[in-house]
C-alpha cells in the first residue's frame, strides 16, 4: 500500500464506510510527521502506547506484559469506538512487535467504518523508548518483519515525501 492509497481510503473514511478486500489495520513506516496531510486530522484520533502503558504499572514479571498491553490496547479500542473518528493512529507501535501482542485486539476494531494506524519509527525504535524500564529491549531489525508478517505487505505503508500538508 502506499501513502496515497492511505490517504483516499482515509478520505472515503470521512464520508462513511469503506469496504476493502484487506483488513484495515496498517503498519506506517516512516516518522510521525510524514502522516500529515495523508489522514484528515477530522477523521483521527492519536494515542500513544507508552501513554497507554505507564511504566509504573508495567507488570514485574516480563511473560505478563503481553497480555497487560493488549488489555490497554483494548480499553482504548473501547474509548475510540464510542466516539466519531474512524481512524486511530497509534504511535509507538515497536512495542506491541516487542512483546508480540496478537493483532487480533486491533482486528476486532477495525471494519468498513473504522481503521488503525500503527506508527512505526523508521529503525524500528520507539522515539521515547527510554521511558520504558531498562530490560525492554527492542530489535530493530526484526520490528518491520513483525509488522509484515503479523498484517502483510499489502498492510505495510512505506512512507513518502509529501508536498501537500495540512494545516
């Protein structure tokens, strides 16, 4: 998929259902920034995961922090389903690939009338990973690869410059 593809299934977003043959949860590839101007700031709502997950409630033992987060993961879904954007953007997405949280919370959200974006820094490191304790460690490499096999390449959006940003 590309950034324009985003962009117009955003647009008809805005005005009602968009029916696709693919699920609606993607992986953007590229800087926060780079979203602008592709989804209509009407038409998202922005959280973060390390919002969402403080690290004073991290769980101590690191075989329960996948299920904690897709607990967090699915009470937001919850929050955002009740209101009228269609399109969450999710930054910080490297940790769910870091504790490999099962899509399927995010699945169950999407639809004709909703989508999830997932932002994913370029070298796959959160920008704000030091607020996580120290034994979350992250692998590059490896993030992008969770990415595309957990959604797929036709889920993958690989960023590109953008001349016509809103404001």
């Amino acid at each position: 998929m590309t950034a324009t593809d985003l962009e117009e299934l955003a647009s008809q977003m805005v005005v009602g259902p968009a029916p696709k043959p693919y699920k609606k949860v993607f992986a953007w590839i590229g800087r926060a920034d780079s979203l602008r101007g592709v989804i209509p700031p009407r038409a998202m709502v922005r959280k973060s995961l390390l919002d969402l997950c403080p690290p004073a409630e991290i769980p101590t033992r690191e075989e329960d922090v996948t299920r904690w987060i897709e607990k967090r993961v699915s009470a937001c879904l919850d929050e955002v389903a009740a209101g009228s954007r269609p399109i969450l953007v999710l930054d910080d997405a490297e940790v769910l690939a870091r504790y490999r949280v099962p899509m399927a919370v995010l699945h169950r959200f999407q639809g004709d009338r909703r989508a999830v974006v997932l932002m994913v820094a370029p070298g796959g490191l959160p920008e704000h990973a030091g607020r996580l304790p120290s034994w979350a460690r992250f692998e590059p490499n490896w993030t992008v690869s969770y990415f595309q096999a957990a959604l797929g390449d036709q889920c993958i959006v690989a960023t590109e410059r953008r001349t016509n940003v809103e404001a």
